[in-house]
C-alpha cells in the first residue's frame, strides 16, 4: 500500500474510548473506502466494528454479529456497509466470490484480519491497527491523504468538543448540504442535543472576474464570522436564531443551540399554509426594523454586512449564460450578441432597483432553513438557521425566496395568500410604498430564478449532484410568473427568444 499522509496516532485508555473512535470514524468514511482492522486476538477490532456500526445506523442496540464463519455481514445504513472477517478465508481470491468489489462501489467496507487476502484490496485502504499499551489500547492509522484529511477532521471535531466541556459526548450525523457545510447531532450527557456546524476552511478557488474568485464576487461567506455575526444581531431583536455556545473561527467548527427539527413541509412533502403564513410575518416584522451593517463579533474582528451590489447580481445571473443555455443547446453557448443584450438588460433592471427598500436579506429565506417552533410565538415560532451570506440588499428578495421556494411547489393560491398577508402587515407602516415593493420583487425573483436555473445544472455538471436539477421546471415556472410584470418585459422577450421562457409568460 503507498501513501502519502503521515501515520495518526492515538491511544485509548478504555473501552469507551474505542467505542468514541468507532463513532468518529463512522463520520469520516465514505461510500468507497475500505477499513482494514488489524491486530492480534482481543486486541479489539470487533469492538471498533461494532461501534462504527451502531453508530452509523444511530441505534445503540443494532445487533452485530461475528462473520466469522459467514465471512461477510452486510448492512443497509445511512451508507452501505460489509462487515468482513477473513480469518477462516482458504484463498484470496476467495474476496471476489463474496461480492467484495460490488460492496465497495456502493458503501463501506470493514475487513478484519486484511493480512489473509491483502495482496486483493485496493491500495488506498485505511489501515488501522490496534496493540495493546498499559491498561488500553494504541491506535495506528495510515491512509492516503484525501480519507487521512476526513479522518483529522473529525478528530479535531472530537478535540473541539473535549475543549468545549463535553469530552465524553456522542456524535452523529445530521445532515449535509449544498455548500461543503455538514452538520452533526451531539448528544452530551447532560441530555440536552446541540448541533455541530463543521466548515471547513478551503483554499481560494480561481479568479473569476476582476482577479478575484467567486465567493468574493458574489459575496458568499468564506469563515464562521458573518454567521456569529448575524446570529446575534437577530437574536438580539428578538428573532429566533441559534445561541453559540463555542467555535474555533480557525478551524471553522462551531457548537450551536439545537432550534429543533420540525420544519414548513407536511410528511409528503407539501407546503404547511399556517407556516408559511407565520415566516412571510416573520419577515414582514424584519423588514420593518433596521439593521445594522457593522457588527462586532470579537474584540478584534467587526463583520461588515456586504452590499447586494451590481457586481454581485450580475455574476449570479451570469450562470444562465455559463451553465443553463449550454445544458439546453446541448453544449453550444450563448452568442455574443445573445450575452451582452442579457447583461445590458440586468444593468437597466438593477438601475431601477436604486430606490428599492434595502435592509438585511438573509438571502436563502425558504424551507431548507426554517425551523417551526409550534410552542413558541409570534416571530419566535419562525427558527432562522442559515444567514451566513446575508446582505444589505433589496428586502423582496427575501419575499421571493419564501413565497416561490425554490425546493417546493407554491400553489398560485398559497402564493397569493403569502404575498397579500406580507403587504397588509407592511401597510400598517409608514411610508410604506407597495408599488415600489412588488416592482422590486418581480426584478429580484427574477434575478434569484435566473441564479438557480444556471446553479442546478452546474451542480449536476460541475459538482456531480443531478438530484437538484428535480427543481429546473418549478424554477422556471416561478421565473415565468416573474416575467409577467410590466418592467420585466425585455427579460421576458429575451426569455423567449433564448427558449428559456414562453410568450405566455
């Protein structure tokens, strides 16, 4: 086996030290990997085994049999996995009759005593040996460096807890998304669940427009800053956001108050009225309030919310150029002509927007991020848990983002439910200026519908995740009643020509 990440090691003083190992790993290996478990009788492979797989199915009493004379257990987890203990194996070759290389195309594959067929696993496995030490155990690890760097992750997860007060605290996995954020459900022993927001920090991407690389360009938050940032500001005003008990800003791990797990969908997936009806409230009392735009978040650092500026707008809507049209003309781009009459279109369009209301969007304000508190009220019945991209910006883009969710199909009733209990609670204002407001909002849900028309191709082509490319047709359907306002009209003409609309719209 070759590698090029140095050997981690660790020593575990008891038993349940190996069983927090176990959970560790189970968030760090991937569908692909392969675990060969070496050590001597009783050095403790199956009790590493056994916790990597309670905890991956997240049930303490899964039961685990040896495969000692089955030679393979396999489980269907949250990720596939099989269980192999080679020990009784007559002949590697064996290692391919058991389905071995079918097992890791789809999951994970944990192999005790590796040395009987070593010559037929892949040669980026993790090897884990075990030896006894004292009164416990050392753990050795090698691995090449993309499953070593997931490996440190999660024990620098683990340190990060020990440091935060929860040293003996259980980890699983909670979600994921479409950012490399990843979350986790910790469970320490005072019984109350926190959640672990880990992001990573990552090296700067290519430069993309002016030498500089898109999450500059479109303002996207690059550090934990902007989130602590937000987070108390809001909570400050009276909104529901998660307390943050610790983070490492360095590292980019943060130990959040768990706002619960009811979300706005009913089991089937569909709009709850009463929810969304309360977060467009939420937002109508949002708006209503300013924000700052300078927010210190340590003695050192003071967060800066960023304009939605023209630079901003205009790189977002540039993925229908980039990624959308090429997708629908089956690789042939958008003409020169074609680029410069759409983007010279968006600059007449954000011109308009210079005397649109402008406060704080939280700029992703749909049902992946809302909580529903049911026991609570008013705005703390509405959990606000992603913000870190918040901006000063027009406030109807926020009002876009929740009454056409983009994962969701709003129904023109419900639609028109939302937008009319938002602007009855905004008429009680002063100065209020509805037409100004839903001008705005067709310009900015047109703008948001055109970023995610390029955006789910790009993370089918770029990013290998086709599952989102399941929203294009609500998308452009949302686009379509965007286009339908007076102001839009060279959009929409422009739409059509390109076939990305029709002259219904």
């Amino acid at each position: 086996m070759t590698t090029t990440a140095p050997e981690i090691s660790l020593f575990l003083e008891d038993e349940s030290a190996t069983v927090r190992l176990g959970e560790d790993l189970a968030l760090a290996l991937r569908a692909g990997d392969c675990l060969a478990l070496s050590g001597d009788l009783g050095a403790g492979k199956s009790s590493l085994a056994r916790a990597f797989l309670r905890a991956l199915a997240d049930d303490a009493e899964l039961e685990v049999p040896s495969p000692t004379f089955t030679l393979v257990q396999s489980y269907d987890l949250r990720i596939p996995v099989s269980h192999f203990d080679l020990y009784r194996l007559g002949d590697p070759a064996e290692l391919t009759e058991l389905g071995f290389d079918e097992a890791l195309q789809g999951g994970v594959c944990l192999v005790e005593w590796p040395e009987m067929a070593e010559s037929e696993l892949p040669d980026d496995r993790i090897v884990l040996r075990l030896t006894h030490e004292g009164a416990g155990r050392r753990v050795t690890i090698l691995a090449p460096e993309k499953q070593a760097s997931r490996i440190r992750r999660v024990f620098a997860i683990r340190e990060f807890l020990d440091g935060a007060g929860f040293p003996q605290a259980k980890r699983r996995f909670l979600t994921g998304d479409a950012s490399l954020r990843a979350y986790e459900a910790i469970y320490p022993n005072d019984g109350v669940r926190r959640i672990l927001m880990d992001w990573p920090p990552l090296p700067e991407g290519p430069p993309v427009l002016d030498g500089k690389p898109y999450p500059k360009v479109a303002h996207i938050a690059e550090n934990a800053y902007p989130f602590v940032a937000i987070a108390n500001v809001l909570r400050q005003e009276g909104f529901a956001t998660p307390e943050i008990y610790s983070v490492d800003y360095d590292q980019g791990i943060l130990l959040l108050e768990d706002l619960g797990s009811d979300g706005v969908l009913d089991d089937d997936g569909k709009p709850i009225a009463e929810r969304y009806l309360e977060s467009v409230a939420c937002l109508a009392q949002l708006h209503s309030q300013p924000m700052p735009q300078d927010i210190p978040v340590t003695d050192t650092h003071v967060h800066r919310i960023p304009d939605f500026d023209r630079t901003a707008m205009k790189m977002e809507v540039r993925l229908v150029l980039d990624w959308h049209l090429p997708w629908k003309r089956d690789g042939a781009l958008a003409s020169e002509d074609e680029r410069n009459e759409y983007l010279t279109i968006w600059d007449t369009l954000i011109d308009q927007l210079g005397t649109a209301e402008k406060n704080l969007l939280l700029r992703d304000f749909h049902s992946p991020n809302i909580i529903w508190r049911e026991n609570k009220a008013g705005i703390q019945k509405v959990g606000l848990i992603d913000f870190q991209d918040a901006m000063i910006g027009p406030t109807s883009y926020d009002l876009a983002s929740i009454v056409q969710d983009a994962r969701v199909t709003i129904e023109p009733d419900l639609f028109h439910r939302l937008m009319e209990h938002y602007l009855s609670l905004r008429r009680r204002q002063p100065n209020f200026d509805e037409a100004a407001l839903l001008k705005s909002w067709a310009i900015m849900s047109a703008q948001r519908n055109c970023k995610l028309a390029g955006l789910w191709v790009r993370l089918m082509r770029r990013d290998g995740k086709p599952g989102y490319m399941k929203h294009m047709p609500r998308t452009l359907a949302y686009l379509g009643v965007a286009l339908q306002h007076d102001t839009l009209a060279p959009l929409r003409d422009w739409c059509v020509r390109a076939g990305i609309a029709t002259a219904e719209s």
